[in-house]
C-alpha cells in the first residue's frame, strides 16, 4: 500500500486562521442562501470560480447537490473524440466532499437552511462556504469549508473542511476522493461527452492518485492528494478506502461529541504530459505531493497570499463614490488574473470558467481582453501571441483549404490554429441551423496582427517583432492579397461576417476592410524599414517566405484601392454593400433587465434584411483607431447606428461605452459601462450558468482605464483626457508603458501623475491637448482650471 509519511510541517491553528481570514467588504463577493434551480446554482458556480491561470475550478458546492455543473479547466488541453470539433476538456475536480449522517448526505438541497453562504475573498484568490443545517431528524451541524488553488505554484491546491455538531453526539462520515467519471455538455439538451478515460488509479492511506487521458491527443492529466484530518483530531476515527470504477473515496468516520468541531485538510496536485513526460507522471505526481506536505499548508497559503498581493498592487483600480462599480470593476480583475496564460496559450471566450463556447480562442481575446495583459503582465500578452505564431502551421492551412495564399487564422481556435468553428449552432430562437462564422467572419485575421502591432508599440519589444512578429504580418498579409476581389480600378471582398453577425454573405463590410487597408498598409512599412536596416533575421524571413518587393508593392497598390468610403453629406460609413437599403427598425422596447427588445414581425430569420444589428460594428473601427476619424464621423455614426443595436451580444456595450465617451455622451456612456462590469454579477444576458463573459470583462477594464481615465499610450508619449462620472469621486490605477510604471490619481479637481522608472527620464506628456514634459519618479498635477502642470509633494 502507498503511503505517504506524517512527518510533514503542520501548522498552528492560529495563525494558519488568521492567513484564511476574510479581507475587508470591499474585496468580498458574497452569495447568500441556496436555491434548488439548477440555472441559479451554476450561475452561482461561475462566479464563484478560482484558478491561476493554469487551471481553474467552478465553485462548486463541495456535496455537488442535484443540478450542480463542477468542473475543473486546464489551459490548452483541448480533446475531440465524441464531440463534432475539438473542445477544452472538463476535468476531474479534487474538490469532493461529502458529509454523511444518519445515512443522510449533508447539505442545504437535503436539509433545513439555517445559513447558507459563499464568499469569495477577491484579494487572496481563496473561497470559502459556510453552511448551518438542520437535518429532518433535528440535528444542527455547521459545515465550513475554504479552498484554494496555489497562485504562486500552479500545480498545488489546498482545501480546509470543518464540520460544527452543534446540538449531538454520534458517528458523522466524511468522504473525499478523486472522481474520474466527467463528461463534457453535449451540443444536444442532456447530452454528454466522454474526452477522458482511466490510466491509473492508486491508494494509500495518506494518498490518492488519479490519471487520466484523453481520448483522441493522448494528454495524461494527473492528480495526487493527501486527505487528512488535522493532528490531534484523529482519535476514534475508522478510515477505509474504496475504489468504484473511475472513482476513488477516502472515508473517515469518527465518533462526534456534542459541540466538537472536527476538521480535515486536503492537499492536491495536478500536472499533465504537456510538462511532464507521460511515464513520468506517477513519479513526479507524488514527489510534487510530498514536497508540498512537507512544507505545510501555512508557508503555502502564505506565499499564495503574497503572489496576489503583488498582482493587485499592479492590477488593481480603486473607485471612490460608486460601491456597485467597485465591486464590479475588482470582480472583472479577479477574473483576468486568475486566467492569464503564465506560459504560451490563450483565453477562451468564457475563460477557463466553463466549458461554453467549447473553451475556443476568438478575436475577443486580441480585442478586448489582451489590453489588461498588455498594459499590467506584458509577459502574458507575448504568451498570447506566442500562441498565435506557434498556430501558424495550422493558419496556413486554414487558407489553402480555402484556396488561397498566406495564413488565415480560425474564427474559432483550440490546439493547432485549424479552424474549430461548429457546424451548427442553437441560435437566439432555440433552432438549430448552419453557421457561416468559421468560413466569413475572417477580420479575425487582421485583429490578431492589430494585437501585435499594440504590443510591439506598447512594450518597444523589437525582439519578439523580429523572431515571431515578422512572419505573422507577412503570411496574413499574402493571405489577404489574394483573398481581395478586383473590381474596376479598385478591389473589394466579398461574402464576409462583420462584426455583426445577423448579416452573413456581406460585400466590403466597413469594418473588415478598414483593417485589411491598415493591415497592407502595416506590412508594407515594417518591409521597407527592415529593408533599410540590412536586419539578419528579416532576411532569413524573406528568404524562408520567398518574399520579394513586387509583392510588397501590391500590398500597398491593394492597401489605397481597397473599397472604403464615409459619405461627405451625412458623415456616415455603410455597414457593407447596400445596407442601407434594408428595411428601417429602430428599437423601441426593452426587457426588464433593460435589453432592446425584437420590434414587432421580425425574428432572428427575418433579421438580416433589416438594418438591426447584433453589436458594434462600424462603431468598432472608432474604438480601434479613434484618430483617425474626425469628431463629425464618429458622432454621426454613432447617432445612426446606437438606436439599431440589439446588443445580443457581452461585446458590444463596452464598445458603445468607449465610444460614447469619445464623442462625450457621458451618461450613455456611464449605462453601458454598467451594463458590461456587471453583465455575470447580475447575469445580464441571462446566461452567466454557462461561463463568464472573458470579452465583456477586458471591455470593462478598457473603458475605465482608457475611457474614464482616458489614457492612450504612444510610442512616444502620454496622452490623458479623463472624464469621471459625477458620482465617482476618485479614480486610481496604474498600468506598465515600456518598462515604466504610471500610476495615475484623477478627480474631478485634477490629475496626479507618476512614472516609475529605475532611471532618470523625461516623457512627453499631453493633458488636454496640451503638451507637457514630464520627468520620472516625480509626482505632479495636472488641473483643468486654470490648464497647469506643477509638481506635487511624494
């Protein structure tokens, strides 16, 4: 029998309590009392979710009551088998536990309700659950519970359960294991997936060991734990294995005096063959383990605390006036922290926080959730973008499939960069038909070289442009050259999906082609400039690709033709090729939860023949590139194409948002900016059960960074133009600029600025389009009224 020794650290009761103590109100989202409905349980699920980036787990009650959807997500690992394309596999969870009583298993489903809460601790990544029950029999117990998985060591995760017998005497069971039997969601209603199948399965009286594999990639996925009660409380306990199929249970029963608290720990591990070689799992598992004991719950718990400290002191935002968007705005951070990539891999749609959208990669990802990286871990936006150039080879295939040159990236992505787009799809009227995303919704191409162009600008990192950069501008812009249709003296593409997907087979839609011209145009320049500089690594890069400047000079010829046009009467830019002439309906109702609402006669098949769009479209080109259109056009397309917006999709109020603080709408601005920091905490689109909405999340931090605090870093510069709502009265965040910290302080009085830097340096900074020069680890103020800049006391 396996075993592993007792004599690890343990941990006084003190201070390890004070370690897991709550940190103050504002750090806290708190869910109180149960309900039954399944819808109301997994909403509670996903945002109750902790992680690290590598893996996250649901928050899950640990009794898993009828109607719960546990699962535990392991960044890239991605598996088809059964399914139609490949999908993040669910995984199994640690985290089971169950309380047993008179034959009875303990929770609020099978109980009276006496308490019953959750609260998740935002400043320190740990969760923890609090239930107070009665049983039919009128026994009281408090069951306490906090869990946790290792910031600073991805692998790890710890979990404390105490049980309170409140007003008896008796033998209570407690049962913990590691459950191998996981299905993913099938497309179809109480369909079920199987990716995984067993591998191994070991016990000890101090271990368990679990290894699974997928069924189709062959990744193992390991889990070792150690269940345990803690020293001192292991007297008249009765402990015994069992082993049922996939599944492993420990279980202890001890004999409970009336008013006695029991308490047990738990200590996991969770490593797959992407980092560990397959025959060297088991090994390297219970070594892992070992060390992890050995340590003690409280050195780990302490160093996870300080990791968090870390990542808040850089990512945090404070709010003063406003507590529901203080607790939105942190919540919306949490989320980003604990799923950035700490090695090369990407976001899903809905995170790592379920298995919606199949876990795929979309252009949310560049678009609205890798600023945050960018402007706070510079070093997990190159691991997204590490990501898309180690899909290359499956870009490149994704466009000769489709007949053409260069590399095309996937609508939707997993492993290889193929495109994973489904088939099918269960649209807003619960019918099932074809979906055309994955062959034409293709900007996704150039969002991704739009993602690259910010990072290189943003961070001045040259290396990464040279070794990775270069070949992602230049497949992606060969694959466009020869995607472009030649039309008179121009050139146009055809059947494409803006950003608005309820019109399909469009011609030159506006959004789509702005960014192909700017894209050519990018290309083209990076060229010419390392054309001049003789650099070693472009060259091999010409070479390797063939590329040659007659190729380049169409792309620019393709980059001043490419249809594209803002009429000079009314300032506006047509959604694509005769939208205009669709039947008008503006939205004129709205549900409960304030969403615009289908005018009377039309459905989401009728749809497309009118002007109603899904999200920003057009609007999205102001976002992208905001000087390069003047006050006139923004406004007036702004007035046109607000009022037709069904926003059906988490996307598009930030948009809206950015936008309308732009053109200064403030109050619009304000609503949408709530309507999108709290789209999962008041389940806004009534489908949070199934994930988090990772794009509504980075399009809350853009606006309230780059909207209310109206920052934009260039190359060369800063430039601030904040606006705060009135009832906010402070504002304070700080992001990274090229290995500078600015950290920013805006009321509605004035503006206190600071760059961070190890050495002496002066920025050019623009404050209400006017320029001053700013010199580091210096404080100054910026006021309105009158215009100044002066040094402020540090």
């Amino acid at each position: 029998m396996l075993q592993i020794a007792e004599h690890g650290h343990r941990d006084t009761g003190d201070d390890l309590a004070q370690l897991l103590s709550l940190s103050s109100r504002p750090w806290l989202l708190r869910r109180a009392g149960f309900s039954k409905d399944p819808r109301r349980l997994q909403i509670n699920e996903t945002l109750m979710t902790i992680g690290n980036g590598y893996l996250n787990i649901r928050g899950s009650l640990e009794e898993l009551p009828e109607g719960s959807c546990r699962g535990m997500y392991i960044n890239g690992v991605y598996d088809r088998s059964e399914a139609d394309v490949e999908e993040l596999v669910k995984c199994p969870v640690w985290t089971d536990v169950s309380v047993w009583i008179d034959g009875l298993k303990i929770s609020p489903a099978t109980c009276r309700v006496l308490r019953h809460e959750q609260v998740l601790d935002m400043k320190k990544g740990i969760l923890h659950r609090v239930s107070r029950l009665r049983t039919p029999s009128g026994k009281i117990l408090t069951l306490s519970t906090v869990k946790l998985v290792c910031f600073h060591a991805v692998h790890h995760g710890y979990m404390r359960v105490s049980v309170l017998a409140e007003n008896f005497s008796g033998n209570i069971r407690v049962l913990s294991g590691l459950n191998g039997d996981v299905f993913n969601r099938g497309f179809f209603e109480g369909e079920r997936l199987k990716h995984l199948h067993l591998e191994r399965i070991e016990r000890g009286r101090n271990l368990m060991y679990l290894e699974m594999k997928t069924r189709e990639r062959q990744i193992h996925i390991a889990h070792a734990a150690s269940w345990r009660m803690l020293e001192g409380q292991s007297r008249n306990v009765r402990w015994e294995p069992r082993i049922y199929g996939e599944k492993f249970t420990s279980e202890m029963t001890l004999s409970a005096e009336k008013g006695s608290l029991s308490e047990f720990e738990k200590f996991a591990v969770v490593m797959t063959s992407r980092e560990v070689k397959k025959e060297c799992m088991f090994s390297e598992s219970v070594r892992e383990l070992k060390w992890f004991l050995r340590k003690g719950a409280f050195q780990e718990i302490q160093e996870h605390i300080s990791q968090w400290d870390e990542c808040w002191k850089q990512a945090d935002i404070t709010i003063e006036g406003d507590c529901e968007a203080q607790e939105a705005i942190r919540y919306n951070i949490y989320q980003l922290l604990i799923n950035g990539p700490r090695t090369v891999g990407s976001v899903g749609a809905k995170f790592l926080s379920s298995e919606g959208y199949l876990g795929h990669v979309f252009w949310d990802t560049e678009i609205f959730v890798f600023p945050f990286y960018l402007y706070n871990f510079p070093s997990m936006a190159r691991n997204m973008l590490l990501y898309r150039y180690e899909t290359l080879p499956g870009a490149l295939l994704n466009a000769e499939r489709a007949g053409y040159r260069g590399a095309r990236y996937g609508w939707e992505t997993a492993t290889t960069g193929e495109d994973v787009t489904p088939r099918f799809a269960s649209k807003l009227e619960r019918t099932i038909r074809l979906i055309y995303t994955g062959v034409e919704e293709e900007h996704i191409v150039s969002d991704v070289i739009y993602a690259l162009e910010r990072y290189v600008r943003v961070t001045g990192d040259m290396d990464f442009l040279r070794q990775c950069g270069l070949e992602m501008i230049f497949l992606t812009a060969r694959y466009w050259a020869s995607r472009v249709w030649k039309e008179g003296d121009g050139y146009e593409i055809h059947t494409v999906i803006g950003p608005d997907e309820f019109h399909e087979h469009v011609n030159n839609n506006a959004y789509t082609n702005f960014l192909v011209r700017w894209h050519l145009r990018l290309a083209a320049i990076v060229f010419r400039h390392f054309s001049r500089t003789g650099d070693k690594g472009f060259m091999r890069v010409c070479r390797n690709l063939d590329l040659k400047s007659t190729e380049v000079s169409r792309w620019s010829e393709i980059s001043r033709s490419l249809k594209f046009g803002i009429d000079p009467d009314t300032f506006l830019i047509e959604q694509f090729d005769g939208y205009f002439s669709l039947s008008d309906h503006g939205v004129r109702r709205h549900d409960r939860k304030g969403r615009p609402v289908l005018p009377a006669g039309i459905t989401y098949r009728t749809i497309g023949k009118t002007r109603l769009i899904k999200q920003a479209d057009v609007l999205m080109l102001f976002l992208l590139f905001p000087h390069s259109f003047s006050s006139e056009v923004k406004q007036a397309n702004y007035d046109f194409y607000e009022p037709r917006t069904l926003h059906k999709s988490s996307l598009s109020h930030s948009a809206h948002a950015m936008v309308g603080l732009d053109i200064g709408d403030h109050q619009h601005a304000y609503r949408y900016f709530m309507k999108t920091v709290r789209v999962d905490l008041d389940n806004l689109h009534g489908n949070t059960d199934l994930g988090i909405h990772a794009a509504a999340v980075g399009g809350a931090w853009q606006t309230v960074v780059m909207g209310f605090g109206g920052l934009t870093l260039k190359s060369d510069r800063i430039v601030l133009n904040p606006w705060l709502p009135g009832s906010w009265r402070r504002l304070v965040f700080r992001v990274q600029w090229r290995e500078r910290i600015i950290e920013l302080d805006i009321s509605h009085e004035q503006t206190l600025i600071r760059i961070v830097a190890s050495r002496e340096m002066i920025v050019p900074c623009t404050f209400r389009n006017r320029c001053f020069r700013i010199r580091s680890n210096i404080r100054y103020v910026l006021r309105d009224r009158p215009l100044s800049c002066s040094i402020g006391e540090d």
